[in-house]
C-alpha cells in the first residue's frame, strides 16, 4: 500500500489534462497558481493501490484534506507558541521513532538503503523501471515554448559526462520535511554553515541541526505577525512563495507582495510590510546584497513588474525599478553593481545596480525564467529557464551564452554555485539536481536521481554541505550531501 505520493503520478497521468491553459502574458496569478499544483504538479496525492496494472485500483480515495495540503499545520510538541517568537519545541511528535526508522544515513545507504527509505521491494516495478516510466510521461510545463525550439535546443546543449561523484550522500531525514506553493518557485532552502540549514515546512521556518538531528521552528507565520519595529505593518496568515537566510536575517515573500524580515538571533519578526497593493504582487525573490558602499541592502522582486531595493538597517525603501515584465528573480553580482533581471520573457537583462538602467540584453532562452546565479568572479551569470536549458554567460561578451546546460525532464528552477566558485548545483522541478565541474568546462558532472518535488538546493558558505528539499506528501524530507576530499577513501572508513 503507497499513498499521497509523487510515486503514483504515472499512474494518474492518464487521469489528467496538463498543462492548463493559462495566460501567457503574465506570470501564474495566485489562484491560479495553487489549482495548478493542486491538480498537474507531480506531487499528486490520491490513494490507492499499486498492483500489476498502473491504473488498476487508483481512484479507490481521494479525501476531501488532498487539497487542503496548503493549510497544513505544523505539528509541535509542546502546544501552540506565539506565530513571531522562537520555538523551544523540537518538530518531533509520537511518531519520532518510526520517522527515525525512515531516515537514512551514508553507511545505510553503502549497505543498499534506498536513499530515501522507499521499500522498493513492496512494489511491482523496480527502481529502474519506475525511474523510466516517469522520464517518459513528465510533462513540463511551459508558457510559449514550441516543439520546434526543443529541436533546436538538443542540438545546442554541451555533451556533458555524468556519472561523476563530488559530493557523497550524507544523510536523508523526515523529521523535517519541505513543501512548496508556487509551482515555479524552489527557493526554499538556505544552508547558513555546513550543519545549519533553514526550510519552509508548511507554514513555518524551520531550522535543522545536521549535528543533533532535529528541527526546531523558528517563524511561524500561519496566524498574525506583528513587528516588533514600528514602522512596519502588521500581516496575517502569510503564503510564503520566496525565503533568504544570509547576513544573520531571514527573509520571507508572499503571495501579497509581503516581506519578511527577522534576525536569526532575536525574538520575533522585526520588520513586515507589504511591498505592493497590486492584485498580482506575487513576491517572487528575495535577497540581501552589499551595495558597492558595503551598505547591507534587500531586494525584492514582484509580479508587478518591479524590483526594490531596502536598506537593512532602516528597512526604508531606497530605490525602484520597473520592468516590461513580471520580474520572477533578480540576483546581485558579487561587487553589488550588476543586477540580473529574468521573467514573463524569453531575455535576460543585466541593470546597472544603482539606477536600474539595462545595460545588456541576453538572447537565447525560448521560454521565462526563474532562477539565476553569479559566479564568485562576478564574471559568469547562470540562467535558468522553463525551456529546460540553464544558459551560462560572459557578462563582457553578452551576445551571446557561451554555453547551454540541459535538464532530464523539466525547467531549471534553482541554481547555486559553491563559494569557491569550483561547483554550480542545477535543480529541476522534480527527480533531478545535477553539479557540474566549472573547472572542467562545465563539462563533468554527477547527478542525484531522487523522486519527489525539489523545494530548492543550497550549498554551505564552507562549500562543504549540499542540502536539497524534497517535497512530498509519503517521502518529503530534507537530503545532505557531503563534499568529496581527496581522503574521501578515509572519510567513508571512519
């Protein structure tokens, strides 16, 4: 017996009609957005019965609380604390042990454990089969990208040699477990050391300790929030659509156009307002960056069409940019000049950081974009784009990319480089991240193959760490992965 599992979705793939048919001259409004992932994403949560036919005994159940995911509650054990403090309840209930039992760790997996505690024995396909079933019936979606873009885009991507290891499995656990609500978003897990890292369950941050393996809940945003700043505004029962953790603060985004913002080490949410009143304020991205002052600053990025710019001390907004297009990321290049621009359009733009003028145009993507990244050289920019292609450019030759990384089965919807510039991690929507060698050209890499939607990816500062966010209803959790030394021989020993 499996149930509310992404594992089911080629049983029910037949059961659907995806994509929808939505509007393509804008992002995904928030309506619209949850009835999509409730009904096409690959998290699908019926129950039934896997037997020797894949549709046989599907539709036995579908209870009414498969659409209520959204309104989850996050289960403590100590009662109910104040939405806006630290929590000193560990997230861990009744079910501790059996979830323990679940979790997995590298000598288990060396020993043949599924990575993910799947029991593959109890099921009619072998790992394998069903890793092919699902290759061949995801089906990504995209705004207005044509079959034959997709032609062209096989013929343009780099050969790349896989089945490379730089980063060993590490650890799987369930006693936290990622979740998502914007299909497009996957931001949603920040590593702040190599044994810290914070994610989106439900509606709470939690913080997981890889060293005492437990959780604790540290923003609890499912009821009223009120600052402890009084310049900032009250907010209620906040949908997070996009998360930070860097510079000692926690960033959070809305599906309103709120922001969030607490320091990691003080009680409370110390700053939340409402960047935007317009209907589709959807906050896309957050981030911090350092101005080239040294100023701290946040940045948002909207639905509306706008990214803006808050000095961290203040929080007073110090600058607005307005685009031609829903703005779905913006990342700062590491001197704090450049902003990348991605969104409802097939370009790139790079923006002078201080006025918001474009000062280069990248062409080559067939479809919107959701995630980009900078190289810690400030010299090479990551794009990641519904078409299933992550595009690498030399911003002081911005004609053209000068190389085209291509996914498994869907859009590249998280992108990371290691601090020391040597990595960059690639996420898909779901079953696949993949890590390339930038040393090599970007021509080696290794792949983790898991099932489940990716809520998002961060590398440690230290570069030693990587954690994925997996989310799904059965097997959701959160994955570590170790940096591979040159004694990793002895590392495995000990």
């Amino acid at each position: 017996e499996i149930s509310r599992s992404s594992l089911l979705l080629p049983c029910v793939k037949s059961l659907l009609h995806r994509p929808l048919s939505l509007p393509h001259s804008s992002s995904i409004s928030r309506t619209s957005a949850t009835l999509f992932y409730i009904i096409s994403s690959p998290q699908i949560f019926f129950s039934g019965r896997l037997s020797s036919s894949p549709c046989e005994g599907l539709m036995e159940t579908c209870n009414s609380d498969d659409v209520a995911y959204l309104d989850h509650k996050l289960t403590k054990s100590k009662g109910d604390q104040d939405c806006d403090e630290f929590s000193d309840s560990d997230l861990e209930d009744d079910s501790e042990t059996m979830e323990r039992e679940t979790d997995t760790s590298a000598q288990e997996a060396r020993n043949g454990k599924d990575i993910q505690g799947i029991s593959w024995e109890g099921f009619k396909y072998t790992r394998d089969e069903f890793r092919e079933t699902r290759l061949n019936q995801y089906e990504n979606f995209v705004n207005i990208l044509n079959p034959h873009s997709l032609e062209t885009l096989d013929k343009e991507h780099l050969q790349v040699e896989k089945g490379n290891n730089f980063y060993d499995f590490q650890f799987n656990t369930r006693l936290v477990t990622s979740t998502i609500l914007h299909f497009q978003l996957r931001n949603l897990v920040w590593a702040t050391s190599k044994h810290d890292v914070y994610l989106m369950q439900n509606y709470s941050v939690v913080h997981w300790s890889s060293l005492r393996q437990r959780g604790q809940e540290v923003v609890n945003v499912a009821r009223s929030v009120t600052p402890t700043l009084k310049i900032s505004e009250p907010l209620s029962r906040v949908q997070v659509s996009s998360m930070a953790v860097k510079e000692n603060l926690i960033l959070l985004g809305g599906f309103d156009g709120e922001l969030l913002c607490k320091c990691v080490n003080q009680p409370g949410v110390a700053f939340c307002t409402r960047v935007t009143t317009e209907d589709n304020a959807i906050t896309n991205t957050v981030d911090t960056y350092q101005s080239p002052s040294g100023s701290l600053r946040l940045i948002t990025a909207n639905n509306d069409c706008k990214i803006r710019v808050f000095d961290a001390q203040s929080f007073t907004r110090v600058s607005e940019f307005a685009f031609r297009w829903s703005v779905n990321n913006t990342s700062v290049s590491p001197d704090g000049k450049l902003l990348a621009v991605l969104g409802d359009s097939t370009e790139c733009l790079i923006s002078d950081s201080q006025s918001g003028k474009v000062v280069s145009s990248l062409q080559g993507h067939k479809d919107f974009s959701f995630a980009s990244a900078w190289h810690p050289n400030g010299l090479i920019l990551a794009t990641g784009n519904q078409d299933m292609t992550c595009r690498l450019w030399d911003i002081r030759n911005p004609s053209e990319s000068f190389a085209v990384l291509k996914g498994n089965m869907g859009a590249i919807r998280g992108l990371k480089f290691t601090t020391d510039g040597r990595f960059l991690a690639m996420a898909e929507p779901a079953d696949f991240v993949h890590i390339f060698d930038t040393q090599s050209g970007f021509l080696k890499s290794q792949e983790i193959d898991l099932f489940g939607e990716i809520a998002g990816i961060s590398f440690s500062p230290d570069a030693e760490a990587l954690y994925v966010g997996v989310a799904d209803r059965t097997y959701g959790s959160l994955m570590e992965y170790k940096r591979r030394s040159d004694n990793h021989y002895m590392d495995s020993f000990f």
